[in-house]
C-alpha cells in the first residue's frame, strides 16, 4: 500500500478516536456521579442535592450525544478505510461490538429518557433505578470496547484457519492478560476526568457568582473522588506497567527510551529520543529507576528498542505522550489533594480566587491525560493492529491518498467545530443560577404522582 495512503488513514482514524474518546470519558463516571447525587437527594431529601442532579443531567446528556454520534463515525472506518481488520479478526471484533450495542448502548439510550423526562411520571424510585441502569450502561460499554482493545493488545483464545481468525476461547478473549489493568484503568481514568469537569465548572460558577448551595456540594463531592482516585490510579497504572513489560515489551522500550536492552536502566525525566543516532539527547535520568519501577528490583533487566528492529513503535510520540499523561496526572493529584485541604479549613466561598481559577482552567484537564494515555496505547502497538498477529498495513483499504486527505480535512473542520460548540453550551449552562435546575412536574398529575415526586 501506498505509504502516504496509510499515513494519512492512520491520522483519520486517529481524529476520530481521539474526538471519540473525550465524551465517554465523561459519561462512565458523570453517571455514577449523577446516581451518588440521587442517592443522597433520596437520603437527605436536601433539595440541592437535586439541583445539582438535574444540572448535571443537562451536561451529561449533551456529552452523550456526542459521544454517540462520534463512535458511529469511527465504527464506519472499520468498513471504508480498514476493511481488511474485519476480513481477517471481524469473527471476534464484530460480536464483541455487536453486545456492546445490544447489552449497553440500548440500556443507556433507553433510561436516559427516564432520567431527562421522567420526573413526576415515574417514582422516586423507578427514577433512582433509571439513573443506576444507565451508570451501569456506560460501564458495561466500556466494558466491551476495552475488551476488544486489550484483546488486540493482548490476543489469546484463537486459531487462524484460511487467514482468517476464529475464536476458540470466548472467556481467555474477554478476560484476556491485559484487560483486568486497561479496564481498571480506563474507569480511574474516566472518574478523574469527570470529577475535574465537575470541579472545574462548579469552581467557575462560583467565579461568575451564580454559584448555590448545589453547586458547593457537587464542587465538594468531585475533589474528594479525584483525591481518592489519584492514588488509586497510579498503583493501577504500576500493575498495568508491569503486565505490558511482560506482553508488550517493545512498547514499555519505547515509553521509557531505552535503546540498548540492559540491566538496571534509568527513568528519562527529560530526554530527545534520535532514532538516527539510536540515542536519547539531552538526556536527564535518575540511575536504576526506570528497571525498579517495570521489574520492582535496581537491577531487572529492560529489553531495549534494538532487539526489535522495524517491529517496534515509533518512539518520540509514545515516549512524550507517556510523559504528558504523567505529568498531567501528577498536576491532578496536587491541585485535588490542596483543594481537600481548603476544603477542611474553608467554605467553597472563601477558597482563594486564584485556586479556583486554577481549579477552572484544569475542567478539561482529564481529556489531555487520557487522549496521551491512549496515544501511548495504540501507537505503542505499531506496527501491529493485533500485536504480533497482524500489521495495520495489511488491513488498510487502498485508497487514493487525495481521497484520504479531503476526508480527513473534512472530519478536522467538523471536529474542531461540534469541539468548540460542546465547550460553549457547557458554558453557557455553568453561567445560568444553578437554583432551580429540576424540571416542573407536569400539569395535571394525579396527587399521588406529585407526592411520589418529592413535590
């Protein structure tokens, strides 16, 4: 294939998932996060605990749209621009998307109605079930997609027959060796992406002074879950690290930049991988952290990127990527835990105008952390579309490389357009008193509907 065609197919796929990724992200813990909110409404009956619910709701419906709208756009490549992946592994990929439709898309769709429409229809009840099914929903989506992605990382439970791929092992392809660390840590992920965004926009409501008690509340509730979650994530990600050094050893190569397999290897802090030279320039390291951190001891050998010669990733974009995820993870952690600790000293209303300006900035810092999260993940898997099974070229449709680039072009525009329009309305929302969010009840209710609706 034409090599401009496939790099210009890889960068296609490449905006779609990463426009994808933002709004799932999102959703799986946004959920969660709305069901704590009903559950305590429900507890307390403390009406701004469903004000903040009702808020939230509005958000999370929006992100969910996109998020719809945006997967169907990626799942059509498998057919326009990828169409020999579905040839060769579409006996195991196309099940496993096809119950992620039927077991989480359906159930999500179906009581989000509920959640948005159903107040004073149904009872309280039936309302804090619907806001659990689609929690659940979200999860069991992520549930099915990370199991395919893993399995590609990680393939087991199959046999090639005529070059194309059978499964042999249902449960080994669903709980394949790296899906319990990529799963737990896609959903730690998705949890501080959401408690940042509530965080963010809740500190910015305060900012703009159409703040309320719903908002202080909600602000509360997501910087404790990301103080939490921040420890969490980096033991997952350690074990995550470990399990890819044993499956994936060309990727942890690539991430930690070492060229030349040996013993006791240092962590880069800083360096500028040359792959002409096959060296890292500016280099500055701590001595045997790297080989401690993947082997848990100094001295554990790292395989280096030469015993993997053209079967190996490209190494600036994973090596930075991962740098970036850190860093960023790092910045969550100090800025959550510093807000706890305002927190135990202060009212949300007199926390320093700085910190919350701060705490507003970094709204959408989850998106930066995951997006180089999953850049480390998928192009860590070069050349490789199932690793060590089947290269990303031989399943690539062969198209013009202008036709590839006018759509690419096109998906762009359209991106960075419906991108800058999701970020606006949620502003737009953040900036209306947060007083008052829960719908009317319907006119003409019987009494006993009213009085099941709290009202």
């Amino acid at each position: 294939m034409n090599e401009t065609a496939l790099v210009l197919a890889r960068m296609q796929f490449a905006a779609n998932i990463t426009f994808h990724i933002l709004f799932p992200t999102i959703t799986i813990a946004l959920g969660w996060i709305l069901f704590f909110f009903r559950m305590r409404f429900k507890a307390t009956r403390d009406a701004a605990w469903e004000e903040a619910y009702y808020f939230w709701t509005k958000v999370f419906a929006l992100t969910f749209a996109l998020g719809v709208v945006s997967g169907i756009t990626m799942s059509f490549q498998f057919g326009t621009n990828w169409p020999g992946f579905m040839e060769k592994a579409g006996n195991i990929a196309g099940p496993l998307l096809g119950y992620e439709v039927l077991t989480a898309f359906f159930l999500e769709a179906t009581f989000l109605g509920v959640m948005l429409f159903g107040r004073g229809r149904v009872s309280e009840r039936m309302h804090l079930i619907a806001t659990f099914l689609v929690a659940f929903g979200t999860t069991m989506s992520a549930f099915w997609i990370l199991s395919l992605n893993s399995w590609m990382q990680t393939p087991v439970g199959f046999e090639i027959v005529d070059g194309k791929m059978f499964a042999t092992d249902w449960l080994a392809i669903l709980f394949n060796p790296s899906f319990p660390y990529r799963f737990s840590h896609m959903l730690i992920a998705s949890g501080l992406t959401a408690s940042f965004v509530v965080a963010g926009i809740s500190a910015w409501q305060v900012l703009k002074k159409v703040d309320s008690r719903a908002t202080h509340l909600a602000l509360k509730t997501a910087l404790i879950a990301a103080a939490v979650l921040i420890p969490i994530q980096i033991i997952v990600g350690d074990m995550h690290g470990v399990n890819t050094l044993k499956h994936q050893p060309a990727k942890i190569a690539a991430i930690e930049g070492v060229w030349n397999t040996e013993k006791g290897a240092p962590l880069l802090l800083f360096a500028w991988p040359d792959k002409a030279t096959k060296s890292n320039l500016y280099a500055i390291e701590i001595p045997k952290l790297a080989s401690l951190i993947l082997t848990h001891d100094p001295e554990g050998e790292v395989k280096g990127l030469n015993e993997f010669e053209g079967k190996h990733p490209p190494v600036a974009p994973v090596f930075w990527a991962f740098r970036i995820m850190v860093g960023m993870g790092m910045l969550m952690l100090a800025t959550s835990w510093f807000g706890v600790y305002l927190l135990r000293k202060r009212t949300v209303n007199t926390m320093p105008r700085l910190y919350l300006i701060a705490l507003s900035a970094m709204a959408f810092s989850g998106w930066i952390a995951t997006v180089a999260g999953w850049y480390v993940t998928e192009i860590g898997r070069q050349p490789y579309i199932v690793y060590g099974v089947i290269t990303v070229a031989e399943t690539a449709a062969k198209h013009a490389p202008a036709m590839i680039g006018l759509t690419l072009t096109a998906y762009l525009a359209l991106y960075v357009f419906l991108l800058c329009a999701y970020v606006f309305v949620v502003k737009g929302l953040s900036e209306k008193p947060t007083r008052g969010q829960a719908p009317k009840l319907p006119a003409g209710l019987p009494p006993q509907v009213v009085t099941a609706a709290g009202d």
